[in-house]
C-alpha cells in the first residue's frame, strides 16, 4: 500500500496584534467605567427616595 503525503497547509497567524489587544481593554475599561456610572445612579436614586422600594 502506498502512502501519497501531501504538504500540510500553514495555518494563519491567529494573534491578535497590540493594537487589537489594547483596543479590547479599552472596551472592556470603559465598560466597567458606565456600570460604575449607573450603579452610582441607582444608588443615589435609591438613597434619595429612601429605599421605600425594596
């Protein structure tokens, strides 16, 4: 039986470059930043209204 070997493919890079690495913590900063932002918000609504809803 003979085996026919076939050159393998490269697969391409798959890193992310610096730029695309810096971009996702920027979002993910700025996500965390909003949350802050309006868990601040309800919390002061909350405390201003007198926690009478929970």
């Amino acid at each position: 039986m003979i085996q026919e070997h076939q050159p393998t493919q490269r697969e391409p890079e798959t890193r992310s470059s610096r730029s695309h690495w810096l971009m996702e913590l920027a979002g993910i900063g700025a996500f965390a930043v909003l949350a802050a932002l309006v868990g601040t918000e309800v919390y002061l609504g909350a405390a201003d209204f007198g926690y009478a809803w929970l």
